[in-house]
C-alpha cells in the first residue's frame, strides 16, 4: 500500500501521523462561514464598542475613544490618562467603589446578539505591542440577551497576556475556562488555567489565535498547531459545560498592579486584522456507503462513513470527512500517494443542510 496520511480527530485511527493540523484546514469543506469582519471600517452592526466601562471593577476604564481603524486594521489602546467616569455611571464600578478616578484607560468590542455564536470555530489575526503590566485577551462570554447568572458566564479564555500567576513575557499566553467565578460564588471551585511560554514566538507579530468549541470538547490553536484540548463537561464543582450561545470579546488594558515602579507616561495597542466564525454543515441522519465521486460529494457531517475498494481518493486531493458516529475503513481502501485524508468524529451542532437531491452524498 502506498503511504497515507491521515489526519484523525477523534477515537478513530493514526496512521502515519505526520503532522498535527486543526480541525478547520484549507481544504476542508465541511465548515461554513457563519460571519467575518476584516475591518475595512468600524461596523456597529456587528460590534459594540464599550464606553465608562472598567470591565466589573477592574482599575482601567474602557473608552470608545480608544477603538478605531486604521488600514483595514482594528486598533484598541491601552494608555496612561487621569479619567472620570459620569458620577454613578454603573459600570465604573473601580470608580465607585473607591471613590477616585482612573490614571489608565483602555478598549474593548463585543459582538452583538445577532452575532453569537453557539458551538463552531473562532479566530482572530492579532499582533500587540508589548510591556509589563499591559494586558490584552481574545475571549468569549455568556452572549447578551441571555440570562447571566454568576454561576455559567461561559467564558473561554483564547488567550490572555497578562495573569498574576504568570511571569509576563512577549512569549507568554495563558487560556482558561470560566463557568463561575470564585469572586462572586465563594462555592466556586477556581476553574481550570493553561500557562505557555512559547518557543520562536512573539505576540508583536502576527499570528492567529482560535478556537474550536463543540458539546464534548474545546481546543486552543495558535497559527493553526494545537496547543490544549479540553473536555466540555464538569468544568466545575457545580457541573457546568459551556453550552450558551457566547459572544466574542477583544479587549486591552493596563493593570497598575503589574507596572514597573513609577512606570513612563505610555500607549500600546493591539492590532485585529479580522475575525472569522464558522460552524459545522450537519447531515446528522445521512449514512455513507462508499463515495463514487468526490466531486460531487456533499460535504456536510454524516451520521456515519463506510469506504472500501470502492472509494477511489483523487491524485493529488486533500479531503476531509466527518461522522458524528464513525468512520469505517474497509479492507481494500487506499488513499494514493501525495493525498491527504482527514477524518473526524465528533458531534455537530451546525445548521442542518439538505445536501442536492435530498440525502444524496
């Protein structure tokens, strides 16, 4: 047989691994765009820039003043500036609490309620300008409209580059998952935290930060190489899983209990260049029975595949399959050398599509 490479996600099979690629590759045709923005202007229908805002008591108030765009580029500042939110404003609760002004102002978007996501694959193209005490996130919460119980704010950490527990450094990156929060719920037990000091890498260039979430699992990547995988189930002591619709959040700041010592008058930025949702196609009911022509095959996630001799993979192809309950590989089924076959077992929570003629392949 000549070599095959098959890319497995899943309890399926690994033969000839050679190496690992997210789920969500060029190539694989079972994902659709559900919405992007590349950020050729500010798009208030999509997004909601937050203003007299310190994101629940934090000591840095978000100002729409310091989100704009600049060459097809969404740029969010972070900087040193003596401000007073309105008095009473509710959401300057720093402010409130402490009865004195900020020394730091910073940015953050959210996308609105038409643009939550429930389940599916996020990323962002992101490069930041780097300095102690200055923190930026790619992160999703619990999606306005729905209830917001401190118990299940359903927070993904993407990454974030500034947590007490890490020593920051242009190299550094932590993901966490929230269901509850220890601050609120003193019943809460503190969710689970990732910390990585990555090799060749620096977040002032561009990379890509994502994630896939689905009912059973969420995965971490960076410039498309995994770097965490964790189940969606029991993320606490209460048993919650992530499975609100959420929305997107990218945010910057600075944390005065971080800077240096009498830190310089300063601005950084985090630059966005887009950002990307997809979801899955689901044909949850359609079971396979061998592929007689890729190029008419309808790429949606399958109840189950089974290929033989019969199946015949194209020279030279990168083809990706999907099942929610498996993927059979008979005796007789070669994949050529020089193609590539992705197989993935996993639920679907996608849009249901009926694929041309019905329940065709």
């Amino acid at each position: 047989m000549n070599r095959i490479i098959i890319f497995v996600v899943g309890c399926l099979l690994m033969y000839n691994m050679a190496f690992a690629q997210p789920s969500i590759y060029p190539g694989d045709l079972n994902w659709q765009l559900k919405w992007e923005d590349n950020f050729s202007f500010l798009n208030t229908d999509i997004w909601e820039v937050r203003n007299n805002h310190d994101s629940w008591g934090f000591p840095c108030v978000n100002l729409d003043s310091n989100a704009s765009i600049d060459n097809n580029t969404l740029v969010l500042r972070t900087k040193k500036q003596d401000y007073c939110c309105p008095q009473n404003t509710y959401f300057c609760q720093w402010q409130n609490k402490n009865e004195e002004c900020y020394q730091y102002t910073g940015a953050l978007v959210t996308n609105k309620p038409a643009y939550n996501t429930k389940y599916g694959y996020m990323e962002a193209k992101i490069k930041m300008t780097y300095r102690k005490g200055v923190g930026y996130a790619f992160w999703t919460f619990k999606g306005d409209g729905l209830p917001q119980p401190a118990s299940n704010p359903a927070e993904i950490d993407i990454f974030e580059t500034l947590v007490p527990r890490l020593q920051q450094a242009p190299n550094a990156l932590s993901t966490c998952i929230h269901t509850c929060y220890e601050k609120t719920n003193p019943d809460c037990k503190k969710p689970r935290a990732q910390h990585y000091y990555l090799s060749n890498f620096s977040y002032e260039d561009w990379h890509t930060y994502s994630v896939e979430w689905d009912v059973d699992k969420i995965t971490w990547y960076v410039d498309g190489k995994p770097i965490r995988t964790s189940a969606n189930r029991n993320l606490d002591n209460f048993g919650n899983s992530i499975v609100d619709p959420v929305k997107i959040i990218l945010s910057a700041h600075a944390n005065p209990d971080y800077l240096p010592p009498n830190p310089p008058p300063f601005e950084e930025y985090m630059y966005v260049d887009y950002v990307k949702v997809y979801q899955l196609k689901c044909s949850n009911t359609v079971v396979i029975n061998e592929i007689p022509n890729f190029d008419r095959y309808c790429y949606t996630v399958k109840k189950s595949i089974s290929l033989s001799g019969a199946t015949t993979i194209p020279q030279g192809s990168n083809i990706s399959l999907r099942a929610t309950d498996f993927i059979e590989l008979k005796s007789g089924f070669e994949v050529p050398l020089g193609a590539e076959l992705y197989l993935d077992i996993n639920p679907c929570s996608g849009p249901i599509v009926v694929c041309p003629g019905g329940t065709l392949p």
